[in-house]
C-alpha cells in the first residue's frame, strides 16, 4: 500500500509539472491572438495594456489551478496520470483556439460554443464535463475581456454574450447528449442544441428585432450555424482524441463490441467454441454490470474479449476440440502452461492492438491466481501427490476492477452450470454460490472494491439469467409426418 501511495505522490508531482507546461502553453496561445489580432502594433498593445494581461495571466493560472483541485479531491488516480491533464488541457487550447477562429473568420455567434461539452461528456462523464464546461466558459470570457479579441463598438455586450452561449448551451448539449449512442446521435445533438441557442441569441437580440431585422437574422443563422458545427467537429476530433489519450468512449465500445470488429471475426473463424462461450459470458457480464450499477457495454465488450488469447492455439481449449484431446499426449506441466498463458497471451494481443486498457486487463485478471485444477489433479496422480499447486495456477493478478471481477464469476459461472445435468435453479444456485465462495477464500477479490453485497447481487442475477440461457426444452413429441403431411409415430416408421 505505502509502494501504491508514494507512486501516486510521484504521479502528482509530475502531473503538477505538466499542467505548468499546458499552463504556458495557454499562455502561448493567447500571446499569439493578441499578435494576429494587431500585427502592426501588438508591442503597443503589450506596453499600453500590461496591467490586463497581468490579470489574464494570474485568472488563467487559477482557472488551471482549480481544474487540478477538482480531480485532485474527485478522481486522484486520473490526475496522477500526467497525460490525462495533457488531454484536458488540449481540450482547453483547441476549443479555444476553434472558438476564436470562428469568431474572428465568421461572426461572435458562429463559435461552435458547445464543442468543448460535447468533446468533454464523451471522453469523461456528465459531472465532469459539467464542471469542465464552467470552467471553459470562463476561461473563455477572461480570454475575450483581456485580450484584444473584441475592440469594435459594443465590445463588452458581445464578451457577455459569448459567456452565455458557452456556458448555456454547452450545459444544454452535455444533457441533451446522454441518449447519444451513436455518431450520427451526435451530429443530431449538434441539431438539437440549436434551439435554446435561437432562444438565447433572440432574448439577446430583442433590443434590435425591429430596428435592424437583418442582423437579427444573421445572428441567428450564424447560431444554428455554430451548433451544427459544434457538432461535425465534435464527431471529427473524438476519433483522434480516443486514438491518442486511448480513451474509452461509447463509439468506440460499439466498434469494439461490433460482430465485424476484425479480433471478433478471427475468434468466430478460428476458434468457434471459444466465440460462443464469450457471447453468453458477455450476456451474463452485461446484466450483472446493470444490476451493482456498472458500465453495461464495458463489460460486454471486456467479455468478448478476454478469452481472445485462446486464438493463439485454439485447438488446445476443449469448447474448440472435437474428438480429439491434445492434453491426453502432454504432461500436465505443459498442459497448465499452455492454459494458463492465455490469460497472458490475451493481454498482449489487446494491447498490441491499441485495445482501452482496462479491456486488456480484464483479459489478464479473469483467471486471477486460481489453480488449474484438472491438471493439479493429473500431476498429483502422476507424481503420487508431489507437485506444486503454484505450478499449476493461474499467473494473476487477481481483478482489479469491479468489471474484472464480474467476468472472472461469469465466465466460471457459464462454464460451470454448462456441464451440469441438472439444472435447476436451486442446483444453478448452488454451483455460482461455491463458485464465488471458492474466489472469496483464495481471495481473488483483495485488489478489487466489489462489495459483498455486489457479489450476492451478481450471485441472484446470475442464477436468473443462467436459468434463462441454459432453459429445459419441452421435450418434442416422437411424430415425423411423411410426403402427404400425414403424421406417422416415430416407432412405427422404425
Ligand atoms: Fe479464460
Ligand atoms: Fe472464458
């Protein structure tokens, strides 16, 4: 624990040093506005107006400083990670950046004002983004204040404004993206967030509706302009976001839990049996994650996956044999390091491939340090009881997250209650019950924070969903009917 702790005291002073870099970096950027907005003068600007950029600087650095306080309190593991600030503070400079491009190229009501929320609600989460958004909307209104972005007459009015589109419509786009599922749902937020923005530009604008109609009309335009923009650069710029951060968003799990996503199909081609259990693992995964409140398409999309490194010999995984049984020719040392290097081999196949972390991780931890006991079993037989359990176990580590856990009792529970001959529910109940009992012993879940109330709630939905997927058949009744559709008794026909 004291190792765990001084490694996140080592993160945050690095991530501390990199948020003072993007902090400069910010810096940069505005210095460079001030430049393009006056090219001719822009050292007058600097001598004339210090004492701004002075409050400039100081407001951007507390802006900083409290995007660092909220993670510090709320989520310290994902402030230790120096490259998530990084992600968050290329948010900042790139809406930034967009925002000012529109502004200066088009019109103040033409800034994509929600493209930072909706960048923000997919690559973290609501409460996230809210906070995120708050904080850029500001960010922004300080920017557009100290700098020369707006110098025209009604320069102030205009700042006022921006403020208001960022953080009002950004706000509305972060809820109106929750039924977001897919990347055309995000082209239709852009659409959605149009109309508070026409609402907002048309209170803003009541003073000059009859005075000057045209402007009216053009502010308007140019709002709905930048909500739909909002949009097609949102679309655009999550892709390379997730790409470089890695991060998980809600397209990329259906990409990944997609029956054309390219490891899917090798799984289905070369190892068939291994492709059916990790469906039904994933149906179990996806209800047990609904049920304690987890991420329902993480898990589904970890179960897909976390058997991926059976493809690296398929035959030797008894779902893909049919007659014939490589162990029966091995020794069980052999045979245990073939199963066990699964787990291993998934890992690195996931993360070659550029998979999310926590997917791989999954892959790696489903077994966590159990033994392997059919091939325990065969050794201690051959060896008249000398061999080593810890020979024949599992690599580890043990779960590390509440889904890894989930997968680990859903992937026995599958195999298990498919070989029973009964399966009642109380027999059912029984076997996820000596399942999870058996983990909990060999304290599989010590470095996760799954509760036991988690694990009895994964133990009944379990029980029903497994009822479900391994039902009893009604037996059919023995009658063939022949050519003339005239039923003939199975007995009689022999
Ligand atoms: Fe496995
Ligand atoms: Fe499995």
């Amino acid at each position: 624990m004291k190792h765990e702790g001084e490694k996140k005291g080592g993160g945050l002073v690095g991530s501390a040093l990199t948020l003072a870099a993007c902090y400069f970096v910010l810096c940069l950027v505005c210095f460079l506005m001030i430049v393009i907005n006056d090219p001719a003068n822009w050292t007058g600007y600097f001598l004339e107006n210090y004492t701004d950029l002075i409050t400039l600087a100081v407001c951007a650095l507390l802006l900083c400083a409290i995007v660092y306080y909220y993670y510090y309190f709320e989520d310290r593991a994902f402030v230790a990670q120096a490259h998530n600030v990084v992600l968050v503070f290329s948010l900042f400079i790139v809406c930034i950046a967009m925002s000012y491009a529109f502004g200066k190229l088009i019109d103040i009501y033409a800034r994509p004002c929600a493209l930072f929320a909706l960048l923000c609600v997919f690559l973290f989460n609501r409460r996230q983004a809210i906070l995120l958004n708050f904080i850029f909307s500001v960010m922004m209104f300080v920017i557009d204040t100290y700098t020369n972005n707006f110098t025209a007459e009604g320069a102030t009015t205009q700042v006022y404004y921006s403020l208001m589109l960022n953080f009002v419509c950004g706000t509305f786009a972060i809820f109106a993206a929750a039924g977001a599922k897919t990347r055309g749902g995000l082209l239709l937020t852009g659409c959605v967030i149009s109309i508070p923005t026409v609402i907002i530009v048309t209170l803003l604008q009541v003073p000059v509706i009859y005075t000057e109609p045209v402007v009216f009309f053009i502010s308007i335009g140019c709002a709905v302009f930048g909500c739909i923009v909002s949009g097609i650069l949102a679309l655009s710029g999550l892709p390379i976001f997730e790409k470089i951060f890695n991060r998980l968003t809600v397209f990329r799990l259906r990409e990944l839990t997609s029956t054309n996503a390219p490891l899917l199909v090798r799984l289905k081609q070369e190892a068939p049996g291994t492709f059916n259990h990790s469906l039904v693992v994933a149906q179990l995964a996806e209800s047990c994650a609904v049920a304690i409140g987890e991420n329902a398409e993480l898990a589904r999309a970890a179960a897909y996956y976390h058997d991926v490194g059976k493809l690296k010999q398929p035959d030797c995984f008894t779902e893909n044999q049919t007659d014939y049984n490589v162990h029966d020719e091995l020794m069980p040392e052999l045979s245990a390091d073939i199963i066990r290097s699964h787990a291993r081999d998934g890992y690195e196949l996931l993360t070659a491939s550029h998979f999310p972390k926590i997917i791989a991780d999954c892959a790696r931890e489903h077994h966590g340090t159990l033994p392997i006991k059919y091939f325990y079993n065969k050794a201690m037989r051959l060896s008249g009881g000398e061999a080593d359990v810890g020979d024949y176990s599992y690599l580890g580590p043990t779960p590390r997250s509440r889904i890894a856990a989930i997968i680990m009792i859903a992937d026995a529970s599958e195999a298990a209650t498919r070989a029973l001959k009964d399966r009642s529910p109380e027999k059912v109940e029984h076997t996820i019950r000596t399942i999870i009992e058996e983990r909990m012993d060999l304290d599989q879940f010590a470095d996760c924070d799954i509760t036991i109330r988690d694990l009895s709630v994964i133990r009944q939905t379990l029980v029903e969903t497994l009822s479900g997927v391994h039902h009893h058949r009604v037996e059919y009744p023995a009658i063939r009917f022949n050519r003339d559709r005239k039923a003939v008794k199975e007995e009689e026909k022999r």
